[in-house]
C-alpha cells in the first residue's frame, strides 16, 4: 500500500510534545458522483465492517420483508445496527424473531459481553451468561434470518456468500456503490457474515445514494428512505446510550445517517439540501489507518468534517464537543495532561 494512502489526521500532544499520531484518509462524494474532497487516497480499498449494514438490510426492505413480517419502525431500524446489548436491544430481538419463527439459537453471530457497560455489570452481578441477542449485530443477523425464511431458503447456510440472500445482498450492495460485484474484495467479518472492502469513493457514494436516491427505481428508493428513516427516528437503536452513532443522529435531528464500523471506519449520509437549497446528499467514508481501538480519531475526524462543511450548528457542535474535533486528556486524577486535535482542511 502506498505511504501516501493514507496521511497524519490527529495529533495527541502531552504537555507541548507531540506524543501520538494517527494517520487517515477519507473521501466525500454527492449523490451525482462527484467527488467533493478527499485526504489521503479516496480510492484505498479497505474493509467498511459494520458501515455496510444498511446496505445489508436494503435487500430484505427492497423485497418487501418488513411488511411480510410487520416489522415496525424500530425493528427496521436495528437490522442495521451495531447495538450496545441493552434490554431494550434484547427484547425488540426477542419480539422480532417470534414473528419469523426462529429463536436466537438460529443466529450464527456468536456470542459476548454487551457493549453497553451498565448492561455488561448487571449481567455479570446476577451471574448471568451473554446469549446471542446480546451481540451487537444480532439485527441484521435477525434481518438475513428473516429474509431467507421469507423466501424459504435454507436457514442453516444464510451466512454462505453463495446463499440466495448473500447473492442479493452483494449485487444490491454492488448497485448501490457502482461496483461490479466481482471488483468487491470479500471477507468474513467478526460475526461470520461477508463483509466488503472497496473503494473509499465508491463507499461514499453508496452513502449519498441512500439518502439521496433520486436516481434509483422507486422499489429501491422507497426501501433507501424506509431505512434511513427508520435509523434517524430510532437512533438508540443503532449503537446505544453513550455511542457515537446514536448520540450524532439524536443531536442533529435527522439530518445525518450516521454508521461506524470496526478498525476506525465510519460512514455518514447527509440528506439532500442539508448543505444549502438544491444540494444534493453527501456521503463521507473515513478510515484511520491503525484502527482507533480507543476510538479517539474515528468520532473527532466525522465532526471535523461534518464542520468544516457546514453541516453542524453551533448548539449541535456544542452539544458534541466532548467527541471533538479537539478534546483535552486528562489522566485518572482528572489532571489536565495534553490535547487531541485534527490536523487537515477540508480543500472545497
């Protein structure tokens, strides 16, 4: 991979020295496919992890899974998510797999600890052991469940790239992105399902598209706007309390559609005329390079971006500021010790 992929995106100082570096790249591209700015190389080809949910999801509400099953607007919505485990995530599971037949024995996500650290200690204080419906895409392990059930195919194998509904998933995925299904690098992701790497651009504009189909046949525009709709109505769904996710789509009031993924990705949509009348939607896909296991690049980069193009209004920045795009770092005596601050201008 060339050195110039990807470029220095924070600076984490300790006193006046410079300590840490992270390095990134990012692209943002409308929904006609023009490339709006880009840092680092906006064609590295990197996985998008949990990012590609919604376009996972797509296929399911294209064909008309949703009313098949009655799904509500809050189970749309976890289909997609990332969620932290609560018992709220549990129990919309529990509910979700009732109507389709199947248990949370019938997911092949495995199983750990909630992400949601409240969660997590009451588990643990009643000495209770995490089941699937805790793992935090069990949505959208629920959602291909209920879509191969929908069209009788086996249960056993959905997570099979060659299973009917992994074929529809990489095609709609591909579509979306305009990317020839054989030019997606394929891989197995942390909860065994396929996931996708490509082109930082193409994933950007598969953001732009979903929020901005203007373009697309109306089937696939319809079920774009279910699930951006359902995503920005029910934010507490799609990560949980506290996560990034949720906390930037509750402040911003449904403009943005908000998506991180593992290894430092995340994806945003911005809704069309967000950026001044007649703008179309954006997309963004970001990737920090040594994957931001802290997660201390990842949620600072979005809001630079995010204000640097407008898009936030001072009571939003506000009301984000303790994610970035600069924070102080305090060590556990909560003594002032350094700053986080990104390093790039967007070039418009």
């Amino acid at each position: 991979m060339p050195a110039t992929s990807y470029l220095p995106i924070q600076f984490l100082t300790r006193g006046e020295t410079l300590e840490s570096i992270h390095y990134g790249a990012f692209a943002i591209v409308d929904s006609h496919n023009q490339l709006l700015a880009s840092y680092g190389d906006p064609e590295l080809v990197t996985f998008m992890r949990s990012s590609a949910k919604p376009f996972q999801a797509l296929p399911f509400i294209e064909n008309g899974g949703a009313d098949y099953w009655g799904f509500s607007e809050r189970e749309v919505a976890i289909t997609c998510a990332s969620h932290a485990g609560t018992d709220n995530h549990f129990h919309t599971l529990e509910g979700m797999q009732a109507k389709i037949g199947v248990t949370q024995a019938d997911l092949q996500c495995g199983v750990h600890l909630p992400t949601d650290n409240a969660t997590a200690k009451t588990l643990i204080r009643q000495d209770l052991e995490p089941t699937p419906n805790r793992h935090n895409c069990s949505g959208k392990h629920t959602g291909m469940l209920a879509f191969a059930q929908m069209i009788h195919a086996p249960l056993e194998s959905y997570l099979d790239p060659q299973h009917p509904i992994q074929k529809q998933i990489l095609q709609t995925f591909s579509e979306m992105c305009r990317l020839e299904p054989e030019k997606v690098a394929l891989g197995t992701d942390g909860c065994s399902a396929p996931n996708f790497a490509i082109p930082l651009r193409n994933a950007a504009l598969g953001f732009a598209r979903l929020v901005d189909p203007w373009e697309l046949a109306p089937q696939r525009a319809a079920a774009c706007q279910r699930i951006t709709a359902a995503m920005t109505h029910y934010p507490e769904m799609i990560a949980g309390p506290g996560k990034f996710d949720t906390v930037l789509m509750t402040a911003t009031a449904g403009k943005i559609v908000s998506k991180g993924g593992a290894e430092g990705y995340q994806a945003i949509g911005i809704r069309p005329g967000v950026l001044g009348p007649d703008t179309p939607g954006v997309g963004i896909t970001l990737k920090i390079a040594d994957g931001d296991l802290k997660d201390r690049a990842r949620p600072a980069v979005t809001l630079a971006i995010l204000q640097q193009l407008g898009v936030l209004t001072p009571a939003e920045a506000e009301s984000l500021a303790e994610w970035g795009p600069n924070f102080p770092i305090y060590n556990w005596r909560k003594i002032l010790v350094g700053e986080a601050k990104t390093v790039f201008e967007l070039d418009l």
